[in-house]
C-alpha cells in the first residue's frame, strides 16, 4: 500500500466521524478534522511544518463544502431549516468567510495555531453550560442586518478556524431561543457557504505555495480531502437522523470535554 492510498484511508475513517457529528450538532466537523489532520500530514510529511496548520484548515473547510451540503439536504427534508431567516444568514457568513480565507493565508502558523486553540476553548465552555438544564429567557432575533452583521464575523472566524460555523451559529441562535433543530439545520445550510468562499481564499492565496502536480489546489490538499469526503458525505445524513433520537444534552457535555482535549493538545504541541 502507497503512502498516498494509507492517507486516503486514514482520512477516509477520520470522515465517518465528522460526518455524523455534522450532522448531529451542525459543526461542520472542522473542530476534529483540523487537529486530527495536522497529525496526519505531520506522519505523512506532506508538507512542511510553517504550512501544516493552514493546509489543515483550508482542506478541512473544502471538506466541508460537501458534509454540509449532504447534512443541509437531510435537514432540509425534516422541515429543519429556517428559510425566514436562513438567507441573510448566508449572505453574512459568505462575506466573512471570503475576507478570512485570504488573511488567514498571510499570518504566521503560531497566530492561527493560537486563535484556533482559544476558539476551541471557548466554544467547548459554550457547549457545556448550554447543555444544562438552564430555564432560558425568551429573547427576539435581531433586524436583519444587524443578524447579518453579527454572523458575518462568526463566518470569519470560523473560515480562519477552519469550521464550517455551527459551533459558533447554534449557540447564536438558542441564545435568541431559536429551536435548537432549527438552528442545527440553519448552521448546516450556512456552513456550505462558509466552506465556498473561505476555501476560494485558500485556494487563491495558496496557488503561489504549491502546485496540481503536488496534488494541491492552493493550500487544499486533494488526496486527504477526497478520503474525508469518501466518508463523510455518507455519515452526515445519519447524524442528521440521529437528533430525533439521541439526548442532545449528553452529546453536547461529550463533544465538550473532547474539544477541551483537543485544544490542551494543540496549545502544548
């Protein structure tokens, strides 16, 4: 077995994964695949070090472009999404995201390394105390341009991270007491356009790094993005399925302490 084909294949198991966890929290699944493939690229050295983080990130938000697309469609026929408000939802994450995929090309591998761990973090703690048992106060979504405003920096940061946005939208809208299958749907509809236009950045600030003929298109790294895919395009529509079923509020408390992990192991390495 090549190393090429072992990649594929470990990228194809990492997708089974995130592609139910897209799913079933509307994340996108970026949170994993980005630690998780940085280690892989590291084993494989794909890429040289300075580069391992913003490959990572920008094959993650590629990846994401079709998890999504596969959990917004399962959503979409559960009656999930929230098309009154869905749109200008969109049209703020994609101006974000697309002003994020080019600066997050310019700065150093130890400042995104940094903003992606502290993100983590904060989202984690999110997590936890939105998964108790908390009576919630009845609050109004924002005019539409104010919602725009507010999810246009949320579709920036989480292009940067390399998230496709649901960690950072789900608790917006149940903040605003949006239903959280609601917001689950909305977050997974407008992680595909957070994953178009912060990947459009990475594959244009890229181009100058590295080349089709090494298997990238820009800071994309084609081989792993089409073993996560293999997968992921499959396992999304099961997580989708799964919030019928399955205590959200257990997951969210696991999904918490396994960010927790994850961001103490990027910080220390």
């Amino acid at each position: 077995m090549t190393e090429t084909l072992l990649l594929i294949v470990c990228c194809a198991l990492l997708g089974c994964g995130v592609g139910f966890l897209a799913g079933l929290l509307g994340i996108g699944g970026g949170l994993i695949i980005v630690p998780a493939l940085s280690s892989i690229l590291l084993y494989f050295e794909v890429v040289d070090s300075p580069h391992i983080l913003v490959v990572a990130i920008a094959t993650s938000l590629a990846s994401i472009l079709f998890t999504s697309t596969s959990s917004a469609l399962a959503h979409h026929k559960k009656k999930n999404v929230p098309w009154d408000i869905t749109p200008w939802i969109m049209g703020g994450v994609a101006f974000g995201a697309l002003v994020s995929g080019f600066i997050a090309g310019l700065l150093p591998e130890a400042a995104i390394r940094v903003i992606f761990s502290v993100s983590v973090v904060l989202i984690a703690l999110k997590m936890l105390y939105s998964s108790t048992k908390v009576q919630q106060k009845k609050r109004a979504l924002p005019n539409h341009l104010v919602l725009s405003g507010l999810t246009a920096m949320m579709g920036g940061l989480s292009a940067m991270i390399g998230i496709g946005g649901g960690a950072l939208l789900v608790p917006l809208l149940t903040y605003f007491t949006v239903d959280m299958k609601k917001a689950i749907g909305c977050a997974s509809t407008s992680g595909i356009v957070i994953a178009l236009f912060g990947s459009v950045g990475y594959v244009t600030s890229g181009s100058i790094h590295h080349t089709w003929a090494q298997g990238f298109a820009g800071f994309v790294y084609l081989p792993a993005l089409f073993g996560i895919v293999l997968t992921s395009w499959f396992t999304a529509p099961i997580g989708a399925k799964a919030t019928q079923y399955l205590p959200t509020s257990m997951i969210k408390k696991i999904f918490a302490a396994l960010l927790l992990c994850i961001a103490v192991s990027m910080i220390m390495n």
